[in-house]
C-alpha cells in the first residue's frame, strides 16, 4: 500500500477488513464509491459535480484534528482527533470511532467527518417526512430509536445540535400525539354519555359514526392507544349489553303474549259455530279488548295469530249478518259500490301513468277494506274481478320498474367499465412516466464533471419532479376511480 493511501476500521474491526479508504490524492471510499476527499487546505469536502467543487463539511488542523467549517466570522468547533496508536477519537468524550492503517491522518478524520454528513442527511430526510405528513406520530418510534443510534455513532461533528433537532422533532410529534389523545378522550365522553340511552337505533347508529370518527383519528401512540380503547370499547359493551338485556326480556314477553293470544284464538274458534248472537257478539269484542291489551307476539308469530284470531270472528259474524234480514240492503250497497270500485281498476288497467295508478289502487284497496261485505254469492266473483285488476295494475308496474332498473344495473356496468379502463391507461401511464424517470435518473447519475452537465442535470432533475407530481396525481385518480368503482360494485350486489 503507498505510503499517501491509508485503510480505515471500525473500532471493533477485524484489521484485514476495512470499512473505508483514502487514495495518494485524499480522496475517501466506502463500499468502493467516492464519498468525499480533502483538499490542499485540508478541507473536507462531498464530491464535486460538474461545475463546482463539493461542499465543505469541515477541516482539519494542526495534521491530526478535526474541526468544523469556519463560518460567518465564528471560531471553528474541534469535533475530534487521531492518537499516537492511529485511533479516531471525539474530542468531547474521547470515545474512539474507528482505526487508522497508513498516514494520511486528514483523510481518516475526513472519512468520519463524511459520515456524519450522512447522519444529518438522514436527521433532515426524517425531519422532512414529519412535516409533511398530518399522521405525525407514526414516526415517533424512528424518531426515538435514530435517538439511541446518534450519539454511539462512529462519526466526527456536532452530535449536540444534532440530538437538540431529533428533541425537538420527538417534542412536536408528542404534542400531535396528545391531540389525538384529546380528541378520542372526547368521543370516550360521548360513548359514555350514550351508554345509558334507550333509544337502541338511534343509540347503535351513532355509536357506529363514533366508531368511524375514532378510526379517523389515528393511532395515539402505544403509551395511550389501549388505555383509551378499553374505556371507549366498555362504554359500547355496556349500551349492546343493555340492549341485549332488554330485547332477551322484549322476548320473553312476546312468548308470554303469544301463549295468551293462542288461549283468545281457542275460545274464538269454539264461539265461531255459536247461534246465542248476542252474547257470543259481546264475548268476541271482550276478547278482542283483551287482544289489544296483550300487545305483541313477535314478527314471527303475530300475523298468523292476527288471521286466526279473526277469521274465528269473521266466521261468526258471517253467519250473523246472514241470520239478520235487515243487513241485506246493505249488502246490496256495499255489492254496488264494490261494483265501482271494480270499474275503477280496470279503468286504470291501460293507464299509460303506472306510477299514479299506482297509488290509486292503493286508494281503491283502502276504499274497498273499508266497504264492508257483499251478498255471499257474489264475493267471490266480486273480488277475483277487483285483485285481477290490482293485479294487472301493480304487474305492470313491477314489468316497469324491473325494465328500468335493469337499465339502470346496465347503464351502471358500463360506467364501472369505463371507470376501469381509465385506471388502466392510467396505470400504463403511470409506468411509462416510472421508466422516463428511471432512465433521467440512470442519466444524471452517468453524467461526467464538465461541459453542459450541471445544465443537464438540473433540467432532468426538474422533469423528473414535474413526472413525479404527475404520477402522485394520476396515483391520486386512480385511488379515487377504484373507490368510485367498489360503490358502483356495492350497489349492484
């Protein structure tokens, strides 16, 4: 090895490994790429591009020490320096960083001076991602472990500010942090609050928007994350335990009711066949009281109750109103206007207005629930005339409704098409954009110093933001049309 070129070690190092190199001309390697070099004025310097010499990181004086940059008139900082034995070494601490194998003592310290640049490099990009990100507190755990990495780095610079920058990027971030806690302490009041409602839908409706609001907001940090969620997921347990509690009672009230209406249908059924009119009349209103106080038997069970209920009294009072003569005039009006009514619907059979006739035959149904009862020999007839109407009627409608709404599923297919082939040709020109990119950057990083190539340079360097910003909007609308397409999806399911 030249007497000029010098290996560097890591502290610990195996002596035959080198993690770093200077040449005979003081420039700096690591992993064989140029990191660096030391000047003539033993200034330690990045690379230089095309057009001007690399930036200045610091210098070194008296042979074997490093110090910062002289800057703005301040005196320069020593940050460390190379021992009789060849160990770097900080100056504050006297903690060595890394060995030395030749003479070039500028270059060594150099090389550690470059790799602190590297760690300002990564404190900046660190501190850029916090900014411009509104979920801040996803980085505290970098923020905290580049805070156990510094200060044991094996580098040569000004840990001290460096470390006062990642407090105080740990500081805003905590102060995010707690915002968050706040406001999810807020909806663990809200939920609370809404524990002890009885109004169970409306109640479940706004517990499910507070759920979502509380996914909004973020993750609050391990430290308060599972404090808050235990408090708000106990307060929904205890409203869903509530509800559970009062349906499970709802329930064993409803069996209690259907039992007692089966008791009411029995006794309706056997005084169905009775020819005491009078009192049998009056015993069927009383159990009808009596169904109406009993309230409700369920879903499942109250409709089929309702029909036997009362077809047991509509088969007695049936056979009533034929024992009495004098219903016999009415029967004939209701006949007569059942009649009308029957002309009505079969006059709204070629409405061309299905909507509208609709409603009208809601009306004319309504109307003849409420006519009442016709002579026996023309009910039947009467009313196959009367639903044959309906019928055709809400048939039509449903033929409509069916027509457009399967225009509606088509003209709604072709839209989730279209909305797929815009993310395909904007994926493609996602990629296309991705390659012009890739091969600016292969460009820029082949450029030689020299020539048209600082020129060169910064106009790559502003097309390939321009195309970046372009892919980050076309990313944008491609992200938009898959949400647009999974609605369009969910309302053809």
């Amino acid at each position: 090895m030249d007497e000029k070129e010098t290996n560097i070690h890591e502290p610990n190092g195996i002596p035959s490994k080198t993690v770093g190199h200077v040449d005979k001309d003081s420039r700096i390697y690591q992993d064989g790429r140029e990191i660096g070099y030391v000047d003539r004025d033993k200034q330690v310097h990045v690379p230089d591009d095309i057009f001007y010499r690399g930036k200045v990181v610091g210098q070194i004086k008296n042979e074997n020490k490093a110090y910062s940059k002289d800057e703005f008139m301040v005196q320069s900082k020593e940050w460390g320096y190379v021992d009789e034995d060849g160990n770097i070494r900080q100056k504050d601490s006297g903690r060595i960083v890394g060995k030395m194998r030749g003479d070039n003592r500028a270059g060594a310290l150099g090389y550690y001076m470059l790799r602190f640049k590297n760690l300002e490099e990564r404190v900046d990009q660190l501190e850029q991602s916090v900014y411009s990100d509104s979920n801040k507190v996803k980085y505290l755990d970098p923020v905290r472990k580049m805070l156990d990495y510094v200060p044991n780095a094996n580098a040569l610079g000004d840990f001290d500010i460096l470390i006062s920058r990642l407090r105080r990027l740990e500081g805003e971030i905590i102060s995010a942090q707690a915002e968050r806690r706040y406001k999810k302490e807020e909806l663990c009041r809200r939920v609370e609050f809404l524990s002890n409602s009885t109004d169970w839908k409306a109640t479940h409706v706004a517990l499910v928007e507070l759920q979502e609001k509380w996914k909004e907001i973020g993750f609050t940090g391990k430290e308060f994350e599972d404090t808050l969620w235990r408090r708000f997921r106990s307060a929904q347990d205890k409203f869903y335990q509530r509800r559970q509690a009062y349906f499970e009672e709802l329930n064993r009230k409803r069996e209690e009711n259907r039992k007692k209406k089966e008791v009411l249908c029995s006794e309706a059924e056997s005084l169905s066949t009775s020819t005491d009119w009078k009192a049998t009349s009056e015993r069927m209103k009383e159990l009808q009281a009596q169904w109406k106080e009993i309230g409700s038997a369920g879903r499942k069970y109250e409709d089929d109750l309702w029909r036997r209920f009362r077809s047991a009294q509509d088969r007695f009072f049936e056979r009533r109103n034929s024992f009495y003569e004098k219903f016999k005039s009415e029967l004939k009006e209701n006949l007569r206007r059942k009649e009308h009514l029957c002309e009505s619907a079969e006059s709204l059979t070629s409405s061309n207005d299905l909507k509208s006739a609709k409603e009208e035959i809601k009306v004319l149904q309504a109307e003849w629930k409420e006519i009442g009862h016709v002579p026996r020999e023309y009910v039947e007839n009467l009313w196959q005339r009367f639903r044959k109407a309906c019928d055709e009627v809400f048939e039509r409608a449903r033929e409509e409704y069916e027509r457009k709404h399967a225009e509606w599923r088509s003209n709604l297919q072709d839209a989730i098409e279209r909305k797929r082939q815009q993310i395909k040709n904007l994926s493609e020109s996602v990629a296309h954009d991705e390659g012009l990119v890739e091969r600016w950057q292969d460009t820029i990083n082949n450029l030689y110093d020299g020539g048209k190539a600082d020129e060169i340079r910064d106009s790559l360097e502003s097309k390939i933001s321009d195309v970046e910003d372009k892919i980050r909007s076309k990313e944008s609308r491609i992200s938009e049309l898959q949400d647009a397409i999974q609605d369009m999806e969910s309302k053809l399911r």
